[in-house]
C-alpha cells in the first residue's frame, strides 16, 4: 500500500503570513488549521487558506522539499504559489471533490 505525502502552504490572505507543512492526511490537516484546533503559529496569526500543495510517494522526499521550502526567500514561496493558483484560491474545498 502507498501513501501520498503532502508539502502544503498555508496564507493569512493573499500576500499575507505564510506557513509550510508537511502532512500525510492534507484534508485533516487543513481542516485544524482552518478551525484553530491547534495552538501554534498558524492560529496565532490566523493562517486558514490552504493555497499550495505538492504530493509525494516518499516520506523522505517530502520532508526534503519542506525544509527545502521553508529556507526559500518569501518571493520565490509567493511566486510558486501564484503560478500553482494564480487567484490565490482556498483549495481546501477541492481536496474532498
């Protein structure tokens, strides 16, 4: 059996705080950030917009790229998102579709 891994971005807003995660159950997970369910940064800053994945096979690929991401300069983050969904959709209602 093969799982898929997921590299996600988080916004405030468009253009707004950014968070970078990495998840193996992308729908769950959007839906804590979503709601606040966990304390942390994304609640604190109201981080609730999923707006950017990346899917994998390999856990170790993913967290790769995660680390790999969260070292990027804030243009290149907001530029991959803008070119992934250039109107800065929430795409958290089509993960369940």
């Amino acid at each position: 059996m093969t799982h898929s891994y997921f590299v996600y971005i988080m916004a405030s807003e468009r253009n707004g705080t950014l968070y970078i995660g990495m998840t193996n159950e992308l729908a769950a997970r959007a839906f804590q950030h979503r709601e606040g369910l966990i304390d942390g940064f994304t609640k604190r800053y109201g981080v609730k917009m999923l707006v950017y994945y990346e899917t994998y096979n390999d856990v170790e690929f993913a967290i790769q790229r995660e680390t790999r991401l969260k070292k990027w300069k804030r243009r290149w983050k907001i530029e991959l998102i803008e070119k992934f969904n250039p109107d800065w959709r929430d795409l958290y209602g089509d993960l369940n579709n």
